[in-house]
C-alpha cells in the first residue's frame, strides 16, 4: 500500500470517528445504552461501518494479492534452482578455462623464452663452443696415439666444419641482434 503506517492510522482514525459520530448521532438514548451494555452490539456496529468495512476489503485484497505472488514465487522456485545449477556449472566451466588459460600462458612464455633471439644466440654460443671442445678432445686423442690419422682426420674436420657454421650463424644472429636492437628490448 502507499503511504507510511502512521499517516494512514490517522487517516482511518479521523475517517471512523466522523463515521461514529454521524450514527451514533442517530441513536436514541437507549439504544446507546444497549450498545454500551452488549460488546458484540458495539462490535457490529463498527463492522457495518463504511471505513471499516473498506479496510476489510483492502485486507481481503491484500491477502488474495500476497497469495497470488506466494503461489508464482513457488512455482519460479524450479526454474531458480535450476539456473542456480547452470551458474553454479558456468562458473566450474570459467575456472577451468581459466585454469587452461594460465596453462597455455606458461606454456607459451616458456616458448617464448626459448625463440628468444638472445637466448638463441647463447644456444648457438654454447654449441661453438661445444664442438670446439670436440675438436680439441679428437686432436688430443690422436696426439696420444689414441686414434688413428684415417678415424682422426673425419672426426676433426667434421667438429671444425661444425663450429665454423656455428659460430658464422652465431655471427650473423648478433648482426640482427644489433641491427634490430630496439625492437626486442
């Protein structure tokens, strides 16, 4: 209803006394008195009121009308629990995405880290100097009578011809390095 409580009591108050009075004006002194000595007289009396008789039918209505939306909040009461359910599903299927998500992004700077022209160029790095190594360990071995010139020859030329392209494609990887500076700082 509109209006607060209290303006409306008063509202009703001042309604049912001007309704009280214009009857009661009505009424002979005994029939006052035999309102006054039966309650159930009095209480009628203010049953058949107008005022009073408006209220009852604004209560009735109230009540038919509070019914009304208890019965359809009920019957919403399936449909709400069952679009609980999909948020409820919607929400596992965001975090497990998002858990995927932060997966794929790990995976990826991991990639990243390894097509990193600079980590690029410290593999290669270290590569040279690996089949320096290499070339060295062979040429030792034939120098202590370890292999043969027919094994040694192969072995050597092939560990020098391998860090020879490896330092040349190390070589050309810092000149784009320098070349393209900015673009990857």
């Amino acid at each position: 209803m509109n209006g607060n409580p209290i303006g409306m009591e008063q509202r009703v108050n001042s309604g049912l006394s001007s309704e009280v009075r214009m009857v009661l004006s009505n009424y002979s002194s005994t029939d006052l008195e035999n309102l006054l000595s039966k309650q159930q007289n009095f209480s009628d009396l203010l049953k058949r009121l107008p005022c009073v008789m408006g209220l009852e039918a604004s209560v009735a209505l109230i009540s038919e009308e509070t019914e009304r939306l208890a019965v359809a909040n009920l019957s919403k009461e399936t449909v709400i629990e069952e679009t609980r359910q999909d948020v409820s599903n919607l929400r596992q299927s965001v975090a497990d995405l998002q858990e995927e998500l932060f997966a794929l992004r790990e995976r990826h700077q991991k990639l990243i880290e390894k097509t990193d022209l600079f980590t690029i160029h410290e593999e290669i790095r270290n590569a040279v100097i690996a089949s320096d190594q290499s070339s060295e360990e062979v040429a030792e071995s034939f120098l202590n009578g370890g292999i043969e010139l027919e094994k040694f020859l192969p072995g050597y030329l092939g560990s020098r011809k391998l860090s020879h392209l490896r330092r040349a494609k190390g070589e050309k990887l810092r000149v784009m390095i320098e070349e393209h500076e900015d673009d990857y700082r």
